[in-house]
C-alpha cells in the first residue's frame, strides 16, 4: 500500500505519464488538424461548376465612305464601323441546371490584324433588357453592371469574379431561370486613321458554380 501511495506521488513517474498523455494529445490535435484540412479540400475539390464561351463575330473597321445604313441586328458583330459607333448585342442567359448558380462573365478580344482594334472598343454590359429593347434607347436610362474601356486581349473578369464563392457582381440565377444581357460595343470619335479596315472579335466566357454550399 505504501509502495502505490509512493508510487502516485513520485514525481519523476508523474512526470513520465504527462509526458505521455501529452504526446497523445499532440497526435490527436495533429490528426483532427489534418482532418479538418481534408474536409476542407474535399468541399473545395467537389462544386459543381461549369464554363461556357460566347464569341461575337468579327467587328470590322470601315473606310471612310457614305453608305446605307447598316441594319439592326441583335448578334454582337458589325462590318463597316466607323468611330462614333456603338453596336448591339442580346445574351440570353439560361440556367438549364437543376440547381441554383451564380455566374461572373469575362471578355477577351482578339485582333485579327496588326493594330490593337480591341484595345478602342468601349463595351457595356446592361442587365435584365429583353432582346427587343438591347439598343441605345433601350439601355439609354440604364446603368451598366459591368463596363470597360478597352478591351483586354488576355481573358480579364468583366461581370463578377470566376473565383469560387460569392463574389462582388457575381449574377445568381434560380434552376430554370434566365435574364438577358444586352452588349454594347462602341468605337470611340478619337479612333484614328491606323484602324480602317481592320478586324477584332469579343469574346464571352461565362463560368457558373452552385451556390449551395458555396
Ligand atoms: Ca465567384
């Protein structure tokens, strides 16, 4: 009995069985840690997200000549610009998914020829304007979400942010639910004489993720 009793209060064993528990607490912090760090990578790693690119036909640079009119169509693109100009575009945006996303748009240009077309273009980006209603007077009262003068020719967030999660301007769609964006495309007066007859695109890229969750 006087052995268990001196056996308790030796401090030397006391000290060795701290030790121990000691040990197994580090280890069990270090195994939780681990364990929250996986959970967290595993959330990250599982949304579901998707990418979908919507690409203009060229905008061409006019001479400078009277000519017609050009008509009014609602697919961004135009031939025979000339600076003052400001083109059109509707966008429908569907959500075909079954559950509900928040979505960010980027724009990237590309010149098809030696000067940097892209750079002149003046774009807005309008939302909730039905297709019929994407043209000046249309957006004429209107704040744009999101505009940009020049257009990048690397692909640059422009409505939102891809990051993952919610982002200042990102768009959030119910499943089922859709909204037009209207885009407009200007070139500036001061475009000089560099740019007739030369070509650029715009292009779209439209990355959507759940919101749930996220
Ligand atoms: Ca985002």
């Amino acid at each position: 009995m006087d052995e268990l009793i001196r056996e308790m209060i030796t401090p030397a064993r006391r000290s060795s069985l701290d030790t121990g528990r000691r040990s197994r607490l580090t280890a069990t912090a270090l195994t939780v840690g681990l364990a929250a760090i996986g959970v967290t990578s595993l959330t990250t790693g599982a949304l579901f997200t998707d990418t979908d690119t919507v690409s203009s036909s060229d905008f061409t640079t006019g001479t400078v000549d009277i000519s017609p009119a050009m008509s009014s169509t609602h697919t961004l693109g135009a031939t025979n610009m000339a600076p003052g100009d400001v083109q059109f575009g509707s966008v429908p945006v569907d959500n075909a998914g079954s559950l509900e996303l928040r979505y960010s748009v980027s724009v990237q240009g590309t010149n098809l020829d030696a000067p940097d077309l892209a750079g002149e273009f003046q774009l807005a980006v309008y939302a909730g304007v039905p297709e019929a209603a994407c043209n000046a007077a249309g957006v004429a009262a209107l704040t744009p979400i999101a505009s940009t003068s020049g257009v990048p020719t690397t692909l640059t967030p422009l409505v939102g942010d891809p990051a993952t999660g919610a982002d200042a301007g990102d768009r959030v769609l119910a499943s089922g639910a859709n909204e037009s964006l209207c885009v407009s495309v200007g070139l500036p007066l001061a475009t000089g004489d560099t740019f007739q007859n030369t070509r650029a695109s715009v292009a779209l890229t439209f990355d959507a993720e759940q919101t749930a969750n996220n």
